[in-house]
C-alpha cells in the first residue's frame, strides 16, 4: 500500500492510498475538512472515494499520418 500525503491547505487534509488485490489497483481518496480550520477538532466532515485504476500496459500503435 503507498499512502500520499496532504495539500498543505489550512483547514483541509487529504490523502492518497493505492492497494492492489487479485491484479487490480484501486484507488482510495481521503479528505478532511473543517471550517475553523482544524482537521483535528469538531466539526470534521470525511470525503472518500474509491476508484479502479484503469492501465495499459500495451505500446501504442504507430499511426499513419
């Protein structure tokens, strides 16, 4: 697993996690925000997304032009 690390915005963390299961890599995204500026204190609010990381590994084709 290989985790990213913050925006440096005040008020605002987010982060980045790759984990790779059964030959997939999927990507979790995890933001935290707070309007008086503490990601620490209350209120906190959590964003997170999961994504499949699409890839090809294939060359590309030489296109005529």
């Amino acid at each position: 697993m290989r985790v990213g690390g913050g925006n440096g915005e005040a008020g605002s963390r987010s982060t980045r996690m790759d984990h790779q299961t059964d030959g997939r890599r999927r990507i979790l995204f995890v933001k935290l925000t707070n309007t008086k500026g503490s990601t620490v204190e209350s209120p906190t609010v959590v964003e997170t997304s999961i994504v499949l990381a699409v890839e090809n590994n294939q060359p590309s084709v030489p296109r005529l032009k």
